[in-house]
C-alpha cells in the first residue's frame, strides 16, 4: 500500500523539483543578491555600531567613602535610580542604522586588590562624569571620588598563576525581570 503511494508521488515530486530547480537557473541572479543584501545590512549596522562603540572616551571613578557613615541602603537605591537617566530612550532607526548609536551603559564594580579593604568604581562614558559624581556626592558628600588609571592593567596577561589566583562572579535574577531585585524598603 505504502509502495503503491510512493510510486505515485515521485514522479510529481521530481517534477517540482525539476521545475524549482529551473527557476533557481534562471533567476539566480535576482535571488541570491536579494538574499545577500539582508547580511550586507547587518554587516552595516554591525560596523556601525562597533565605530560608534569605539569612539565613546571612558573614565574610571574611584569613589572612597569614609568608614563611619551611617546610612541605610536606600542611599545606594537613590544612586543607581539617578544613574537610569543614563539609559534615555532607545535610539531610533536612523541613529542606529546609519551612526550605530545604542543605549549608554556604565559599570559598577567592587575590587580587592589582596592586601585588605574594597575598592569601588564606576566605568562610566566621559561626558556623563558629572551625572555620577553628583549623585555619589548627593548622597555621600564626603566622598572622595577621583579619576584613576585602569586597575585591569596591573593584572598580568596569564591567569590563574603562581603568584595571582583570580575570582569573579555574576549574579541572575531568580524570576522575571518584571519582579524588582529588591522587595522590601528594609533588608
């Protein structure tokens, strides 16, 4: 029975493939640029992107809080809440096709370099320096923040080694990014 079906098929199918295969021969030319110009595009806004990625100037803030402030971590919440102005509103077609412009981002980034006490700092781009020092100094006014040389050039090219091991971590939001990371006003 089966046997019976496919050997009523093949023949109409071969026939469609042949008649593809026909138009393929004589349209390629119009298909496979039409098909090519999607990657060109991409390619495009790949580029683009990466030249206006590159032209950002960074800075790298160390901020030095005195040790007997007493302050909840609301003010940190407060920080960050005003660091979002960063983010702005997502560019629009034009500005990321043609001049690869995406949304601002910055880093915050707690280090120890072995010999006791924590270090912080925000990589944040040049021309936004004034946005975060304002909000440090907002809520921390005898903060001390400065700019310094990238620590990441002290570290050397091959790690872990005899000398230096090496320990980072990520964190992941358990649920949805629709739940808040903190819920309650008070730890």
């Amino acid at each position: 029975m089966i046997e019976n079906i496919l050997d009523f098929l093949m023949p109409h199918i071969t026939g469609i493939g042949n008649s593809a295969a026909d138009i393929f021969n004589a349209f390629w030319w119009i298909l496979i640029p039409f098909g090519m110009l999607f990657w060109w595009l991409e390619f495009w806004a790949w580029g683009t992107g990466l030249m206006w990625k590159k032209a950002i100037k960074w800075v790298l803030l160390e901020v030095k809080v005195p040790k007997d402030i007493l302050k909840t971590p609301k003010a940190m919440e407060n920080i960050f809440t005003s660091l979002h102005a960063l983010y702005g509103s997502d560019p629009n077609w034009e500005e990321k096709f043609f001049r690869g412009k995406s949304l601002f981002w910055l880093s915050a980034e707690m280090v120890s370099f072995g010999g006791g006490g924590i270090h912080f700092y925000f990589r944040v781009p040049a021309a936004n320096r004034n946005l975060i020092e304002n909000a440090l100094y907002a809520e921390y006014p005898d903060a001390e923040v400065s700019i310094v040389d990238d620590y990441i050039n002290l570290v050397p090219d091959v790690l872990p080694n005899e000398v230096f091991d090496i320990w980072g971590n990520d964190f992941v939001l358990a649920k949805d990014s629709a739940y808040p990371i903190r819920t309650y006003e008070f730890f």
